[in-house]
C-alpha cells in the first residue's frame, strides 16, 4: 500500500496476524486512495474492546485502554500507536456526546460516520468497503455527509468545522449549495460545544496551506460570527497571505482578529 512507512507495514502486519478481521477505516483508507502519505493509522474490528485488549495483550502486544466507553484501544507496535475501535451504533446523541452499543454491522457503523470518505474501510487483502459513495466522492472532491446532512450535524456539532477543514484538503470547486445552507442553518449548535474542541479544528484550519478560500465560506455561512464572536476581519488576514508568510496558526489568528487595532 503506497504511502504507508515500513515502520507502519510492519506495525500492520504484527495487527492483522492479532485480529485478522479488522479494517482500516478513515483517515488511512482516505489518504491511501489519494496517495498521500499516511500519518495516523485507525482500525475497526467487530470485537468488544475487553477481547481487543485480551488479545494484543495475550500476543504481547501493549495494550492502553485510551477510550473503553466509546470502545477504543490503543495498540503499541514498537513505539507505534494504532487506534482499534469496536464497531458502534449510537443509542444517544446530543450534539457533544454520544452513548454506543457495539455492534458486529460494518455498514451500521459506517452510517454513523460524517463524511462518505471517511466511511471507508479496507481489509487485509486490499478489499474496499465504501457504501455511501466515498471513493466517488473523494475523486470528484465532494465533501458530502453521510445521509442527511442536518441530521449527522445535529448529532455532533463539531462536524460543522470538520466540514470546511476537508473542504480545503479535499474539495474541488463550490461545495454544494444545500450542504452551505445546512452550515448555515445549523451554525449556532457551535456554542454548544467546548472551547477546547472548537479551538482543535479551528487550529488546523487555521494552519492549512491555502486558508482564504475556506474562511470566506465560513464567514459567508456565518460559522465565523459564531465561534469568533468579538469579530472578524479577513481583510487584514488576506492582507497577511499576500506576503506568503508560514502557514502559522496563531500569527493568522490575531490577523483576523478585529479587536486589533488597524495597521
């Protein structure tokens, strides 16, 4: 699998002898499909997290308990971590958290997923799992929720901000105008969240290459209004970008920051 390290092969290859039903699922399968090289490695298995951990262990493999409630171990392979997660369907969801039962159903717990490409799985032998539509998606650069938007949203308000973080990793042109009106729509369920979670996706989006496309979008959707409610400026920020400085996340940030005085 091009864009997988030989340290994460091996890592592979150690797992899969372990626990030879799971899949790659995510941000590996979605990257492995572009060609990009990989940075983190998740897999899914339908086994309860206790049989996880009792098998990586029985193998002498480290196992940490990282979240047990939401059914994720974490598995050492020299040094190496790798997210296993127990299939799950929600039972409650508020907007910030969710209460799961494992499942055995892999297209359960793909339903429950955001986005069509991060809904994939793949096997051991290469086989590809996609019931939503994703590759088609990942190839046309269609950042597209898995079933209806609002709803997916509604269950986990953060998804808001994921949204524009893929659209300018993996978007191509105008995403589409129900998905924006969606945004729009639901934009207000941020204040509901943590400001520890917010700042993490807003972070990353902040420290994207080209960050002024997806900003617009997100003052035009009003997502800015809210999580930046002392005011924003993209002005100054677009001012900043045409000098090509680092794509710094904290230095962008007080650009666009309207409390500062003008320049």
């Amino acid at each position: 699998m091009e864009g997988l390290s030989d340290r994460q092969r091996a890592l592979l290859h150690v797992l899969w002898r372990i626990l030879p039903q799971a899949r790659l699922v995510g941000g590996v399968v979605r990257d492995l499909l572009v060609g990009r090289r990989v940075a983190d490695i998740d897999m899914a298995v339908p086994l309860a997290p206790e049989q996880v951990m009792e098998r990586l262990r029985a193998a002498g493999v480290v196992a940490v308990p990282t979240g047990l409630a939401h059914g994720t171990v974490t598995a050492v392979v020299d040094g190496l971590p790798c997210e296993i997660t127990t299939l799950r369907r929600d039972l409650l969801t508020d907007g910030r958290h969710a209460v799961v039962a494992w499942t055995d159903d892999w297209q359960q717990d793909a339903a429950r997923r955001d986005f069509t490409f991060n809904a994939l799985f793949l096997d051991q032998v290469g086989r590809l799992y996609d019931w939503f539509g994703g590759q088609a998606d990942l190839r046309a650069g269609c950042v597209r929720f898995v079933g209806d938007a609002q709803s997916r949203i509604e269950e986990d308000a953060l998804r808001i901000l994921r949204f524009f973080r893929f659209q300018a990793r993996y978007g191509k042109g105008e995403p589409a105008a129900d998905t924006v009106a969606v945004l729009g729509r639901t934009a207000a369920l941020l204040t509901g969240l943590s400001v520890e979670r917010v700042w993490s996706e807003l972070r990353q989006i902040l420290a994207l290459a080209q960050v002024m496309p997806v900003m617009r979008l997100m003052a035009q959707t009003g997502v800015l209004a809210v999580i930046l409610p002392e005011g924003v400026t993209l002005d100054r920020l677009e001012a900043l970008e045409a000098c090509q400085p680092p794509p710094d996340a904290l230095l962008r940030l007080a650009a666009a920051d309207a409390r500062l005085p003008p320049t």
